[in-house]
C-alpha cells in the first residue's frame, strides 16, 4: 500500500480513504469511476458503507452488533451497526442523509487520516 494524495492506493487499483464520519478507510475498486486527481478526488457512483442490521442481507429477527452488545454488556464488541452513505466529489465527503453517524447530511473536505 502507498500513499498518493488524500488517498491509499493498494495493488489491483483500488483507493481509499479516510471517513472523518467512520473514523476508518472506506475503499473503492474499479467498479467505481475515478477522475484521477489523488488530491480532489471524485468516485462514481457513491459509496455506501453499512455493518450489521443496516446491511441489506440482513433479515428481521437475525443477530447483529446492536444485538450481541445488549446481552454482553460486561463484554461489548468494539464493532457496531452502522451505514454511511456518501458521495465523494471534488475532494469534498457529501454525506447523505441515511448516514448514522455525526456528518450525515453535511460536506466536508476529505482529509488526510491521521498520521499520514
């Protein structure tokens, strides 16, 4: 993995970067559309992002994280259930509406992740 721009490149083509929402990298791959600019970078279509009962296979009544962290309340997973849906245009994160977490429906500038 390098460093090129905002983004982590990996073999094979794909790119990453980091979700100030997530607080992790989100990837794309080459079913996505990329202007080529690793400082403002665009990705088409978006990119959605989901864990747990927010994941489209998951199906009424089946377990996730929501689920196993309320009968482990001594023990609780450090994952959890989370979508983040957003697009990524000209350097800037749109996050959409349907996002669970603190920046769903705002725009910010992609950042470089910490320590980079």
């Amino acid at each position: 993995m390098g460093v090129r721009g905002v983004l982590r490149t990996a073999e094979g083509g794909a790119l990453a970067f980091w979700c100030p929402g997530c607080q992790e990298h989100h990837g794309v791959n080459g079913t996505w559309s990329f202007n080529g600019d690793y400082d403002r970078p665009t990705f088409s279509p978006s990119v959605l992002v989901s864990s747990g009962h927010y994941m489209s296979t998951h199906k009424p009544g089946d377990s996730c994280w929501c689920t196993y962290n309320a009968r482990h309340p001594d023990e609780p997973s450090p994952f959890k259930c989370h979508r983040c849906h957003s697009f990524v245009r000209g350097g800037m994160i749109e996050f959409l509406s349907d996002s669970t977490h603190h920046l769903a429906g705002k725009t910010v500038p992609l950042p470089p992740p910490p320590g980079w």
